[in-house]
C-alpha cells in the first residue's frame, strides 16, 4: 500500500498556483513589453527611421533660409557701416533722410518703386 501512494505522489502533477507563474513570467514579460514598446518607437515615432526623409527635406529648408538670411545679415552688416558716426558715407545718409523723413528738394519729384 505504501507503495502506492509513492507511485501516486510521482506520477501526480504539482499544481502551481497563479502567483508562482506570475513571479516566474512576470518580470520577462514586463521586459518584453517595454522592450517592443521603445523598438515601436524607434521605428515609427516622429524621430524615427521612417521620419528620417522628413527630416532631410526639413533640414534643407532650413539651411536654404540660413543662407538667405546670412546675405540678408551681410547687406544691413554693410549698410550699418556706411552709417558709422566718425565716417558716414554721405549718399547712405542722403538716401536715408529721404526716405524715413520725406524731405527732397523743391524741384525734386519723387517716383515711388513699391
């Protein structure tokens, strides 16, 4: 008989209860989960590699306005000193007056451009 039950105790599956299961595949699959979530991101978030053509056409824009705002910077630059007090370029000055003051001569006519 007691051989029975010896053979009962070994062929009989341990049972195992939710909690042991979820503190043996909990941590793996939390890990898993966090994993897929940053590769998902990776992949398709707004700095991702399938952005990454957006972001070429979007960074040549930019570098197209840097270069014409460094001419724009480059013509006042020029303008600004044309204007320095020890040395102002007395046609810069002239053309200055003209315009911000509207001051011409009596027999001047004035033929705006815009």
């Amino acid at each position: 008989m007691r051989e029975n039950r010896d053979m009962v105790k070994r062929t009989t599956p341990k049972r195992t209860s939710f909690r042991t299961v979820l503190r043996k595949a909990g941590p793996p699959a939390a890990l898993l989960t966090v994993g897929a979530f940053f590769g998902a991101y990776a992949i398709i978030g707004p700095n991702g590699a399938l952005a990454y053509g957006d972001i070429e056409k979007h960074l040549e824009r930019k570098r197209t306005e840097l270069a014409a705002l460094t001419k724009q910077r480059e013509v006042l630059k020029n303008r600004v000193a044309l204007l320095d007090p020890k040395n102002a370029d007395p046609d810069m000055v002239d053309e200055l007056v003209r315009k911000d003051l509207n001051v011409a001569h009596p027999d001047e006519v004035i033929v705006p451009l815009k």
